[in-house]
C-alpha cells in the first residue's frame, strides 16, 4: 500500500539524517522497505499540497508524506521512479542521497548520476520536467567508447559556495576519493584499505548529516563487488592484515563481503581467518542474521558459527529454524551457536 511505503521510506530517511553513527536501525528500517516494495516499481511525484505515491495523492500530513516531499523538493526532484526487485544496497543508496543536505548536487542532472550509479533504470525529472533531455544524455553515454568516461567518479565538490562546512569536508574527503579510485583501478587493495581507514576518521568526525555524505560517496568509488574482491584476499598468505581489519570496521557492507568470500574459501585456514574476521567485526549483527536467511547452505551454515562466536541473542529464532536444516553440518552449527548464546532462548531452542 502507498501509505506504508512512504511511511517506511520517509523513516529510513529521517533515521539516515539523524543516526547514522548507529547504523542498525537504518538497516532494519532499509530491509522493510525492500521487501515491501520488492515486487512493484515505486513512484514518488510531488505537488503542491500532496506526494502521489503509486499513483495515490497522499495528503502531506499522512505520515511520511512531508519528510519524502520536502526531501524530494531538496533535491529539485519533481518525479523519482524505482524498478522492482531492487536490493536493500540499492535502497539505501536511495535513501542516504535523499537524505544527504540539498545543495550537494548543482543540477538534477548531477543528481540522476548519482542514483543511476547504484541504480541504473532509475527515472528522475526535476521541477521543470527535464526527465526527457536527461534520459537523452544518458542514451547518449551508452554509445561506444563513452562508457568508460561516463562512469568515472568525479569530486564530491557539488556543494552550495556559501556553505563553509561543506567546502571543509570537500577539500578534505575529495582527495581521499580520488586516491581511493587509483587505488581501486590499479587493484592495490592494501593502498585502499589505508585509504579507506581515512575515510571512516572523517566520516565519524563529522556530525550526521555531513557522515552520510561521506558514507554515500564511499560507496560510490568502492562498491559492493570491490569491497568482495578484497574480502577474497583476506584468508591468502600474505595478505596485509589492514584490508582484513577495514572490513572490519565497515559495518554491514564489509560483513556481507566477508560472508561472500567466506562461502568460497578453499580450504580451513582460509574458512577460519574469514570468520575471525566476522566474529570481530563493527556495527555488523544485522549482516549476519541475513546470511542465515541465505538458501546456500555453505553461508547459512558459516553464519550461524559467526552468530554463536559472537553470542548474538538476535540469532536465537534463526537458528531454531536452522535445527530443522536438511543439512547436517547446518544443523550442527546451529546447535552449537545456540549453545554459546547460552540465553534462557537459546537454550530453550536447543530442548524442544
């Protein structure tokens, strides 16, 4: 229903802008909204005195309703279009851009790069409807041998001149961003870790709002699949032990690509340096609890190990249902997770 969504949209939001020091509501409230919307494309348009969600005007004092309109009106956006089946990676991308201060972007055009980045169908217009001349450009970076040069990342400088503290960070986050992209692109993980640990300092010296913007823009230049190929370097010898210990401190997204590298280890020394790395990581409980929803049993299975080393009373319920896994190396993980959880739950589950 529209007013549940927007509802959900309009909390993800206000929590991105207010507690983003303290990631797990954020992701909790990003979860309900991907697996609310999940099946349907979601519409946001703004009018004078309503948000038509879905095609139904939503008064502004439905709840949520100003929070996405004067979001959306920060933004200079007029229109935004999300496909179905959209990630909840990709719906907080969306959130913490809408999120992040306005002024950040100079033009719906800037804007529409930001999101197309992270989501590629997305459809934006602005206050006077250029929806038509920004789809074109988009077209138009698609011909042969621009490709390459259209999703090049650019500073984060897109910033109103008169704001002092956005200048600051600028200056400061814009030379970590392009250092972080050479890195990326020459495959120097070690470099980008170093580069990456830098970029969590600022991010947590800054107060929410300017937090979110750093977070966004990190994500920006090292994306999922980055942050998973040097997930995939953490078990190998010789591999310096800072990329291990940023993944660690990057909360949910480090957590999920350690769990992807942890489901194609090769062998037990590998397995066992990946969920050291998880038992010890940051801000991550709600990454773990996902992987034991995983179909794949070798993930679901690593979690729950991950889930007991780490005593998390949040697993208890998932765990349970994993005693009845057809997999008996899954159900062995389990039991013993829930036996290091030790809680009136946990050992509950473990005698019924």
């Amino acid at each position: 229903m529209p007013e549940s969504i927007t509802a959900l949209v309009a909390t993800a939001i206000y929590q991105a802008r207010s507690s983003i020091a303290d990631p797990e509501p954020v992701e909790r409230t990003i979860g309900l909204v991907a697996r609310a919307a999940f099946r349907n494309e979601t519409s946001f348009e703004i009018h004078d005195t309503a948000l038509v969600v879905n095609g139904t005007a939503l008064p502004l004092n439905a709840p949520g309703a100003d929070v996405i309109h004067t979001a959306l009106r920060a933004h200079l956006t007029r229109r935004l279009v999300l496909p179905a089946e959209m990630t909840a990676t990709q719906w907080r991308e969306v959130v913490e851009l809408f999120a992040s201060a306005g002024g950040l972007y100079h033009s719906i055009d800037d804007l529409r790069d930001a999101l197309r980045y992270s989501v590629p169908s997305a459809v934006v217009s602005d206050t006077i409807g250029s929806e038509t001349e920004g789809d074109l450009r988009e077209a138009l970076f698609e011909l042969p041998g621009l490709q390459a040069t259209a999703r090049r990342s650019e500073p984060a400088v897109m910033i109103d001149p008169h704001d002092a503290e956005l200048r600051d960070l600028a200056s400061r986050l814009d030379p970590l961003l392009q250092a972080a992209e050479r890195s990326r692109d020459n495959g120097n993980f070690e470099q980008l870790a170093h580069t990456l640990l830098a970029m969590l300092s600022l991010e947590e010296s800054n107060r929410d709002d300017r937090r979110a913007i750093v977070a966004r823009e990190r994500r920006r230049v090292v994306p999922t699949d980055v942050l998973e190929a040097m997930a995939r370097q953490v078990g190998k010898p010789r591999t310096p032990a800072v990329i291990a210990r940023v993944l660690g401190l990057l909360g949910h997204d480090g957590a999920t690509a350690l769990m992807e590298a942890l489901s194609g280890a090769t062998n037990p020394l590998e397995r066992r340096i990946l969920i050291d790395a998880l038992a010890g990581c940051r801000d991550c409980d709600e990454a773990i609890v996902d992987a034991l929803n995983s179909p794949r049993p070798e993930i679901a299975r690593d979690a729950a190990e991950v889930a007991g080393r780490r005593q998390l009373d949040g697993a208890v319920p998932f765990l349970t249902h994993l005693l009845r896994h057809p997999q008996a190396d899954v159900r062995t993980a389990s039991w013993h997770a829930l036996e290091n959880i030790g809680t009136r739950d946990a050992v509950k589950a473990l005698h019924t």
